[in-house]
C-alpha cells in the first residue's frame, strides 16, 4: 500500500518511509492511496481475537512493506507493558454509560497504544537499514511521556521532545525528564504547545537539516500514530453488546484530533460506528468547529486538562483531505488561510457524524464528584471532559485516556481521595533533568546537532 500527503505535491511512499518521514515534505500529512472495506463477515473473524492479535490482522493490511512474521513479532513485543489483561478493558457504569479504559500502558495514557509500536517500528527501521535516527516530538502532556518510553535506551535512536514548561502536570513532566536513559532529551520550551508544534513543523519543513539528522516525527502527524488507534476502536466496537454496538456514541476527549480521527476512519473502513463526540476542554478550537464550521485561532489558556490545551489541531487537515474527497488543492488552500490569517470559515462544514462539547475548568471537579458519587468510578480531568451532555437517546462509550493517578491535585480537590500508581510513586525520588529552551526554531535546531545520534 502507497501514502499520499493531504497536500498532494509530494511523492507518495510505502509503510516504512511514510513513518520514518513523518511530515510530509510539502507540509502534509500522510493518508493510505486507499482505505480497505471491512464486511460483516470480517468484522465477525475479528470478533473472537485478542488485542495483538487484532492490531496484526489489521496492522498487516497497511504495512505492506513489514514481512508478515516480523510484523506479528513486533506487534506482539509492542503489548506486553500493559497492566490489565483486556489491553483496552470496557467498564460498564449503567445501561447508558460505559468507559474504555486506555490507560493501562507504562505512561498511564492512551498514547502507549500508537508510541509502544511506533518505538519498536523505529528500532526494526534502524536495524534493517543499518542507521541511526533522531525523533522529535512536541507535547502537551502524555504524548511526550509515552514516546519517550517506547524508545527508552533503543539503539540507534535519541529523542527529543518538546513540552511548554509549567504547563503539563507535574508527575507527567517527571515521566519525561526522571528516566535517566541516555537517549532522552525532554526540552522545556517558554510558551504553549501551539508554540512548540509550530516550531516542529519549521524543523520538518528544512529538509536540509531533516535529511542530514534522519529526523523523525513521533507526533499524531504521523501516520503510524492514527492507524495504531484506529484498533482499540475496532477492539472496542466488537466487545459492546452486540443488540446495541450499532447504536453506540464514542466520546473522545481530545485537542489534537487525531484520537477521535482514527476512530472516524475506522468507520470510513465499514465498521458501523454509529457517531462520535468531541469533547473539549476550555480550549475548544473543535467544539466551536463542529458547532459553528469556524476553524479559527484563539489564545491558550492552561486548564485543568493539559492535554488539551491546544488550539492548532494538526489532525483536522487528515479530516478535511477525506472529506473534501481528496482534493489535494482545496486542503491547501484552508491551510495556506488558516496559517495566513489564523482562521477559516466554512461556508457548508460537512460534520459528518460528529457533534461536539465543550467543558471549562469550573466544571471538571464538580463532574469528577458526580461521576464518582454515582458510580464509584474515578476520571481522571480530561475523561471528565467526555460526560458532558451525554446523549439521552443512545448508549455513550466514553474513551478514558489517562489515569486519574496523573492529576492527583485535581482529583484530591474534587473527590479528597489520592489517586496513585506505583510507576508515578518511584518517580517522585528521581531527579529531574530537563533542558529550558526557546521556543524558535533555531535554538532547537542548534540542541539536535549537538545530540542527535
């Protein structure tokens, strides 16, 4: 299978290359020439196979260039760190409700799901290819923590990532800057995330310099990310009851969309999902997208949620070239727009099957309470984001994308109950070594050629 960048003035390349490109050359992102259409008859194969399983049968589909036995052996190993034996476990809270947790991986986050595989596709890249490479990552909290664990003391390979500093949760700094590996460089910038993620995508647009460090993308840019998600829905559709899957709303807490994107695709490949909900925090770019068709540019303003605390989401130009029907130039011309004037108004937005909501700081301990005091269930504050105005006409299926043991401060506040995990506990006595850095491009590029590998 060939990928194509959303902006269609690049060459399209195969599994491999695309992941180790990242972002595209001319500035888009990378979608499969085609998406593969599942039957009910497949859907019914799938349904009895365990999770690394299941991303192998799906998994085998787009990395047409991975030897099959190699693949299966890569997914395998990509599974093994995570705590509950589901993987991706359902939690039934009443007729209506139920959670998929995502974050029973070593960083506590759904992010493990997409970043375990992808640092294992990168050591088998630096092996087969008898080469080194230098991952660069922005984040606005669990993206960074779990990049950084997939590739934890792989040879070949350093990563950087970049986070605004003071503005992740403290325990989620730590899983960046405490794990003392030599290949790790968490790069605390002065500004918001958007800051970050605009200096990423200058680095990747000086193809000199990408080319001369083999620099790669570990970001929801890449497609790797998107497809290693789209399973977990897959997962999780099959194991809902089977009288009311095809009913069933997945609400997604997410800023960057590519969390809610994946399952989005997943339905463009057949699997009957019946909608999905984007759930925002106060940074709500996509609630006012989706409720408004204005995809517009406002200030960042650190909440409860960190994660989401960002209003650049690099995701919807993957959601706009599907949805304009893969016209390469109309997706340039949104973007060349949205960079130009910092927004853009649809005349006609075709939202799909999405709807949208949006939460503020003021409500997220207020639902933590209710959550807890109705079910006994903890959220951590970005699930919390999810279960507001849930539908009253169909059955929800929100997605739990960190544990609530991330957020202690939020949850004592909210509940008087310390959340903790092990993991999260031994990092408290490690020592924390970060690097401050500018947010511009320059200074960034200046700390890679002094380290990359």
């Amino acid at each position: 299978m060939k990928y194509v960048s959303t902006r269609g003035q690049t060459a399209s390349l195969g599994f491999c290359d695309a992941v180790a490109t990242g972002l595209a050359p001319d500035g888009g992102l990378y979608l499969p020439e085609t998406l593969p259409q599942f039957t009910a008859s497949d859907l019914a194969c799938f349904a009895p196979l365990g999770y690394a399983e299941l991303c192998f049968e799906f998994l085998k589909l787009f990395a047409t260039d991975i030897p099959p036995v190699t693949l299966h052996e890569i997914i395998n190993r990509s599974y093994t760190k995570f705590a509950h034996p589901d993987i991706a476990p359902i939690v039934k809270l009443d007729d209506r409700t139920s959670v998929l947790e995502l974050f029973h991986g070593p960083t506590l986050a759904f992010k493990d799901f997409a970043l375990q595989l992808l640092g294992n596709l990168y050591e088998h890249q630096c092996a087969v290819r008898h080469q080194t490479i230098n991952v660069l990552g922005a984040t606005s909290g669990d993206t960074g923590s779990a990049a950084i664990h997939g590739l934890l003391g792989k040879p070949g390979t350093a990563i950087f990532i970049l986070y605004p500093d003071g503005r992740t949760s403290p325990l989620q700094e730590r899983q960046m800057a405490c794990t003392g590996a030599h290949n790790v460089y968490a790069l605390a910038v002065d500004g918001s995330f958007d800051d970050a993620q605009a200096a990423l995508k200058d680095i990747f647009a000086d193809q000199t310099f990408r080319t001369h460090h083999r620099l790669s993308a570990v970001n929801s840019i890449n497609l790797a990310r998107v497809l290693a998600q789209c399973v977990y829905y897959l997962y999780a559709y099959l194991r809902l009851p089977a009288a009311t899957r095809n009913e069933t709303e997945f609400v997604v807490p997410t800023g960057n969309f590519g969390n809610v994107l994946a399952g989005w695709m997943l339905q463009k490949m057949g699997v009957p999902i019946h909608s999905f909900k984007v759930a925002t925090n106060q940074n709500d770019i996509l609630h006012r997208l989706f409720t408004t068709g204005d995809y517009r540019v406002s200030s960042v303003v650190p909440s409860l949620a960190p994660s989401m605390d960002i209003q650049v989401s690099s995701n919807f130009e993957r959601f706009l070239y599907l949805s304009v029907g893969r016209d390469a130039a109309k997706v340039r011309e949104v973007m060349n727009t949205f960079k130009t004037t910092g927004g853009y108004k649809f005349a006609n937005f075709n939202r799909d099957t999405f709807s949208a909501s949006r939460c503020t700081d003021a409500e997220i301990p207020g639902i933590i309470k209710s959550v807890y005091g109705r079910y006994g269930y903890i959220v951590d504050p970005h699930t919390a984001c999810g279960f507001v105005d849930l539908s009253k006409d169909r059955p929800s299926l929100v997605l739990a994308t960190a544990s609530p043991a991330k957020f202690p401060d939020t949850i004592i506040s909210a509940i008087g109950i310390e959340p903790k995990d092990p993991s999260l506990e031994a990092l408290k006595a490690r020592p924390l070594k970060k690097h401050l850095i500018k947010a511009e491009p320059a200074a960034i590029r200046a700390f890679i050629d002094k380290h990359a590998v």
